[in-house]
C-alpha cells in the first residue's frame, strides 16, 4: 500500500470528488486537491491578497452602493437572478447583498455591480 500523499507533494490529480475545473484557489481550500494547478491558483491568490493588505485596500466593502445599484436595477425589472447569471456570481451572495443580510460584501463582487450598466428601457 502507497503512502498517503500531501497537498505539498507535486502530483497529477486524480481526484473525482468535485466537477468544478482544476487550478482554483477553491479546489485547492475547499475540496483539498493537491494538484499543482490547484496549488498555484491558491498561491497566487496569497500574493494577491498580500499586494491587497501592502497597499491598504480592503477585502470587504460596505454593501450600500451596491444594494442600491441592485435596487435600481430591481426598480427596472431587472432580476437578481439574471444580475448573479451575467456577473458569475451566486444567486445567493447577490441576494444578500440585496437584502442587507451581512454588512459589508467582497470588494470584487461590489465592483462588479456597481459596474452593470443600467438599461435604458425596463428590459434587459
């Protein structure tokens, strides 16, 4: 029997315990592939966080911009759904967002919103 391997060791994964793609910072954190794909997308997403804490910006923002730019797109006929579906982010942390749940959101996904061009007309 093969010594178990770490998550240190270099190595071809053949893992099947997830369906997402491989060399992301979430393969590696949440369902602990070790591939290198995986363990570069996490080490890259500690420098990134490093450059972020270096220069003083913040991972999390207040929600209020955003929850009112949801807002004014709900006013329009807008989904939250379809808003989720066009920025790739989850249904759910955008609903949040909406709905004030948390106080403050990932600086990303605020960008992202807030960034959503507003349509002219009530449809989308």
């Amino acid at each position: 029997m093969a010594a178990p391997r770490t998550r240190t060791e270099a190595h071809d994964c053949d893992c099947s315990s997830f369906t997402r793609p491989h060399g992301t910072q979430h393969g590696y954190q949440v369902h602990h592939c070790g591939c290198d794909a995986c363990r570069q997308a996490y080490l890259g997403y500690l420098r990134q966080l490093q450059q972020r804490r270096a220069a003083g910006l913040p991972t999390f923002v207040p929600v209020g911009p955003a929850r009112a730019r949801l807002q004014q797109l709900a006013a329009r006929g807008i989904p939250i759904r379809l808003v989720a579906e066009r920025l790739g982010h989850s249904t759910a942390s955008i609903y949040a967002i909406s709905r004030a749940a948390r106080p403050t959101c990932r600086r990303e996904v605020a960008a992202d919103i807030l960034a959503y061009e507003l349509p002219r007309s009530a449809a989308a």
